[in-house]
C-alpha cells in the first residue's frame, strides 16, 4: 500500500525537527499507516481457527478487535510505528548467542529479555512522542501500545513500510534484521495531517523497505528445534519454545521437552540464522544491557532460586511475568537435556552430578505437575 503525499514540517508553527527527536529516542525506524486492516482479517481468522494461538486464550477472545484499531480505540484514523534495537553491544554477538546454546549446563535466556522489560521502556518513549506531538498538533489525541493489547504491530509496522514480514511471522529489515521491538501510537488525525519527517526515511521509503525479501532462503524454517513455523509465515505457537516456556501455562508436552536444550525462556533460533541479521544495529538503550544475575547463569544455580529471590533478580524485567513455578519448570527440562547429553557411557561429570542432587532435593516439594517434570528430567 502506497502511502499518499504528507504535509511539510513547515505548515505547523513552531516548526521541530521530528527525525532528530526520533532518533535521539533510539527510534531505529518509524512510519506511519492507515487503519485499513480488512484483508488481513481473513488470515487471523484462519489461524484462530487451526488453534495455533494454543493456550493463548485472550487472543481469540479479542479476534477481529485486533484487526480494526478504531475497535480498541475509538477516533482512530492512522497509527504510528516505530523499533527500538535490542540487539547487544557486542560485534561478536551472533558468535555468542550460538556458543550460548552449545554450553548444556547454562541457563539460556532469549536475548530480548535480559535486560529492563521492553514493556514499560518503549511505551514511556512512546507517551513522551505523544506529549510532544500534541505541543504541535491541539487536539490530536493518542494511545500508545507496545505488545500490551490486541494490535497487529507486524502488520501495522508493513504498512507503515518499516519492513516486510518474514518466513518466521517477524518484521524484518534490510538495514536492520529482526533484533527489535515494536510500538505503535494510535492517533486521530490523518497521515497527511501529520509531520512529514514522522512517514520515516524517504531514502527507504523510495527503495520500497516492504519489499519482501526472504526469496527462495528457508533458514528459519529449517532451524526451528520444534518445527513451530509449519510453512513459510504460518507459525503454531503451540510448538513454539517461546510460546511453551512462556505463554504455556500448564505441562511442557514431552515431545517438545529434548528439543528445548537449554532455554528457558524463549528462543531466538529463527532470527539467530535469518541473514539479514547480520546487519543488526546495537541497541541505543543502556536499560536492554544483561543484567547480572544473568551473565554465565547455570541451570543448578537458576534452579536454587527461591520465588523470594526470582523476584528479587527479575525485578523490572519481562521475565518476571512467568512467575515462579513456570521458571522452575523450565529449568527442570533444561536439567533433564543437560543429564541425557554426551555419551550414557560416561560417568556423570560434576555439573551432571550436581544437576541430578538439584532435581532430587527439588522433588519432595514439588506439587504434580513439577514433580512429574522431575522425574522425566531425571530419567534422561
């Protein structure tokens, strides 16, 4: 969809230079999009229909809302996007993250998350463009969202042409990958009311950055541990990592336990292989930086944590929204693939050893579900 022509900076008063105040948020990329979601309501409602939301139960519940902004908010005529980088500091990240997931005795943890929850981060930035543009604009009203209410961010983002959506359902872009989070600011005036410096960089913009470009590559496909993405830009969550050790409220499905290895909140897999993140940009934001308690966590040490203090080390951050249970649960199936890897006819090493003393004292007070984790995990 081709956006029309947008009004010049200059025909409001007190004329600000919006890319400069963008870009000092740590806006990475921004554009702005009609409402106009009609033909995407089909595809949502197909994959309620196949259940691929899982457990997800507020997603059906909200349907078509999240296809017709106006329905969460009304007065609503365009939305603004925007992305925020994640990505670490380090040049060597990718190296990292992958070395990461070979060590079996760490607790690995989706990049994403490591840091101050993205929630309250992005969302404050977004509150803060909102008061600024209603300086300029009186009687402009707003809402911001960042993955907080029934909004189709991917597809919103698309539109506003700040990428294209790739085989693994993510926003991808050529000058940036994957490795950042969405915002959208709702709002109830016209795009072509609106700063023109807000449709985003015109450079991009004119080289069409909606483009797909995922061609003929199927590497997110053929990385997934579980098999979650069923075909090029369908994804059931139900067989998601991210999905089972965060949104799974109940059991970890046994067939899905061994692929799990060592993560034990959310999976990176997909955007890790996809090579368009070779061009990641590092995150501007100091507050995304990993946190201590997290930096070389062993899974017996993640283990150990008592709920007093998983909160403690989790505080502000998005992790804490699995709670306590959910975090041992996980750690439990981590433990069990850390006993069953290298050969059966090796002693148990220190770490396994340790691992297997961890899961024992954990079972006395586990209740069923935990235990029963427990006793798959120590059966490996």
């Amino acid at each position: 969809m081709q956006l029309p022509a947008l009004a010049s900076d200059k025909a409001h008063p007190n004329g600000h230079d919006w890319a400069a105040w963008m870009r000092a948020q740590g806006f990475e990329h921004w554009g702005v999009t009609d409402i106009d979601l009609h033909d995407a309501e089909e595809g949502l409602l197909q994959w309620l229909g196949a259940g691929f939301h899982g457990e997800m139960d507020y997603m059906a519940r909200h349907g078509l809302k999240r296809a017709r902004p106006a329905a969460l908010v009304p007065g609503t005529v365009s939305v603004l996007m925007v992305a925020l980088s994640y990505r670490p500091r380090s040049s060597a990240w990718l190296d990292q993250a992958w070395g990461e997931l070979e060590r079996n005795s760490q607790a690995n943890v989706s990049l994403y998350a490591r840091g101050r929850d993205y929630h309250k981060l992005l969302r404050s930035r977004l509150q803060a463009l909102g008061q600024s543009l209603k300086q300029h604009l009186p009687g402009l009203e707003f809402r911001a969202f960042c993955d907080s209410a029934p909004v189709m961010e991917v597809e919103l983002a698309h539109r506003a042409k700040l990428g294209w959506r790739g085989k693994n359902t993510l926003l991808l872009n050529r000058q940036s990958g994957s490795m950042f989070f969405l915002g959208s600011l709702f709002l109830n005036r016209a795009i072509e009311q609106l700063p023109m410096a807000l449709a985003g960089e015109i450079e991009a913009r004119q080289a069409d950055p909606a483009s797909d470009r995922c061609g003929s590559c199927s590497a997110c496909l053929d990385v997934c541990p579980t098999k979650a993405i069923v075909a090029p830009y369908r994804l059931d969550a139900r067989r998601c990592i991210s999905y089972l050790t965060i949104e799974n409220p109940g059991p970890i499905p046994v067939a899905f336990r061994a692929a799990m290895g060592n993560r034990i909140y959310g999976c990176d897999d997909c955007q890790l292989i996809c090579p368009w993140n070779k061009f990641a940009v590092a995150t501007p934001a100091e507050d995304f930086k990993t946190r201590p308690a997290f930096l070389n966590l062993s899974l017996t040490e993640a283990l150990s944590w008592s709920e007093e203090r998983f909160l403690r080390n989790t505080e502000g951050m998005a992790i804490r929204r699995i709670g306590h249970w959910r975090w041992q649960r996980n750690v439990v199936v981590a433990l069990g693939n850390l006993l069953a890897s290298g050969s059966a006819q090796e002693p148990l090493e220190a770490g396994k050893l340790q691992a297997r003393q961890a899961l024992v004292a954990l079972r006395s007070q586990a209740d069923p579900i935990l235990a029963e984790h427990i006793e798959w995990a120590l059966n490996r």
